[in-house]
C-alpha cells in the first residue's frame, strides 16, 4: 500500500511539474489585434484562454496586416496573429513559411472572409427567382434609387476599400448601367451600414457591397447573390482589382483563406497543450457575425465580448481546450 501511495505522490508531483514546465515555457506571448472587430475579440479570446488556461503572461500588441505580417515573417514578432488574412499579403506570408519564421495553426474561419453583392433575405424569400446578380438587375423596381427611384440603385463602399474598386468594375462588367441602375457612392462605412440599416428597418429593397464576418450580417439577416461564373484568378488581377482598367469580365469574389500564423520560435518554446489549442481554435462566420451583432449593441469591448462567448458557448470552445485548462477557465467565468 505505501507503495502504492508512493507511486501514486510522485506520479501527481511529477504531473504538477510538467504543467508548471509547460506554464514557464509558454511564459510572455504578444498577440497581434488588427484594427476590425473580428480580429480584436478573436485576440482577446487567445489572451483570455492562453493566460487563465494554460498560465502564459500574454499581452495584446495593436497592428494592421501588413506590418504585422510583416514584422512576423522578419523578426518573428509578434508571437501570433490570431487572424491573419494571408490573401493580403500572399509573398510575405510564402517568403515566412519557406523561411520557417513562422507556422500556420488553424483556419481561423473556416467559412474564407466572404465579400461579395448582397440582398436582404426577406426580399430574396418574396422573390425566389432571384438568386444571381443578373437575376436582381432584371429587377431595378424592387432597388430603387433613393435620389432617382426610376431607377435601380447598387449601394458601394467608400473610396479607399479594395471592395469598392471591385464592385465598380462588376457594375462595369455586368452592365448594370444599361440595365437601369445607379452606382450610389455612400461615403463612408457608417454610410454603407446606414443605407442597409434603414432599408432593413423599413423593409424595403437594398443592393450592395458587404462582407462577413460583420457585426451587420450578424444584425440583419441578408443573402448573397451568385454571381453567375466561376472565379477567374487571372481576372481578378488584371483588371477587376484595378480601377482603371476599361474591359472587366464578370468574375465571381474568391473566399479569402483566414489562418492564425504563429512565429516559430513560439511554437518551438510553446509546448504542445498551447499549440494543439492554437491548431484547434476556429469558429464560423455565422458564430463571430451573431457575437460582433452582441458586442455593438452592447457596446462592448472585445475583452467583454471575449467572456460572453465564453459564457455563452461552452459546447463549443471547451473543444478546443485540455480538460484542465477548461476547468480553469470555467471557474474564472
């Protein structure tokens, strides 16, 4: 029996030891949070499972994706990038990954960051024949033009937005001007919201540009319009993505690979249990869309919203997790 008890001591020392190696090796973590909403929750999220799960000292450094990217590829600096949209910056990202400065953990968004034109369901549902682009444009009386309402009207995004660029050269390229339509300028990105806010509140038609995952798409239920044709990458980058180019073909939005990067000098001092969270760790646009919905009504921050999820997604999160790190967890909250 003393035996036994002895064995069964040293076994659970020896446990105790190897979580407190793994708490040390994982030590001070700097993690990147890019300046939309989705990537400031997802790094909160990291921050608060990373220190009260696994005991690292984590720390949120504010960037945007390409010095970020960037810097990660260089210096291996910061630690990670929960939300890396490596489409933005596709050499950078290669150059690391052949370097070995950095790692690729999970697909964050499982889903791809998702753009394209959009209508709002409840129009798309009294509508069933519309599921195209060219389905809509055959329909300018269902969007009308605020300023002008014999005519349809495509709501885009301000100047300054790849997005914006895109949409004028699909305007260009589906010959949505001879089929009656307005190209509205908004502005601003309070001016897109705005236009699809008040058309949805007052259930009337709304055509345009919008992405996922959004706080918008998680408030107002709309539907993607298909566009028809295959996405022609070749395309894409001659002309749909430039401005001035006069001859744009219809071309179909590509979904945007969204991963979190790790530097590998964390991954090599990480230990195991963090990575196998890190490779684990993804959610859904339609989760991150209905939790940014929550976190601008309520004003919240991403810390806050961070701790809703965890509240409120238990199924979910605690399979990304080891069992005692989820214990932890659950007694914080």
């Amino acid at each position: 029996m003393k035996r036994i008890l002895l064995a069964t001591c040293l076994a659970f020392a020896s446990f105790g030891l190897a979580s407190a190696a793994s708490a040390a090796d994982c030590g001070e973590v700097s993690i990147a949070s890019m300046n939309w909403q989705s990537a400031e929750v997802l790094s909160s999220l990291d921050k608060y499972i990373l220190n009260v799960g696994y005991g690292c000292s984590a720390e949120i450094t504010v960037g945007d994706t390409v010095p970020t990217l960037t810097s990660m590829s260089e210096k291996g600096q910061p630690d990670i990038a929960p939300e890396a949209w490596i489409d933005l910056q596709p050499e950078v990202v290669e150059r690391g990954l052949k370097e070995g400065t950095i790692v690729k953990a999970a697909q964050a968004l499982p889903d791809g960051g998702v753009q394209g034109w959009w209508i709002p369901k409840y129009l798309a549902d009294a509508n069933p024949d519309i599921k195209t682009i060219e389905d809509a444009l055959k329909h300018p009386e269902l969007f009308p033009d605020p300023e002008d309402p014999s005519k349809g009207a495509i709501y885009n995004g301000p100047q300054g937005w790849g997005g914006t660029v895109v949409t004028a050269q699909l305007y260009k390229a589906f010959d949505a001007e001879k089929a009656n339509f307005t190209l509205v300028d908004t502005g601003s990105a309070a001016g897109l919201d705005g236009s699809m806010a008040k058309a949805y509140e007052r259930k009337q038609g709304w055509l345009g540009y919008y992405w996922a995952p959004t706080a918008m798409l998680g408030k107002y239920e709309m539907v993607q319009l298909d566009p028809g044709v295959p996405v022609d990458a070749a395309e894409w980058k001659r002309c749909i993505t430039v401005a001035d180019c006069p001859d744009p073909k219809k071309n179909a939005w590509a979904k945007d690979p969204v991963y979190t990067l790790v530097a590998k000098s964390f991954a090599d001092r990480a230990g195991p249990e963090v990575m196998d969270y890190l490779n684990k760790r993804s959610w859904s646009n339609d989760t991150v869309n209905k939790l940014m919905a929550w976190m601008t009504d309520n004003q919240a921050t991403g810390e806050a919203a961070a701790k809703h999820f965890l509240q409120e997604n238990q199924d979910l999160w605690t399979k990304w997790v080891s069992p005692e790190a989820a214990e932890k967890i659950k007694a914080s909250l």
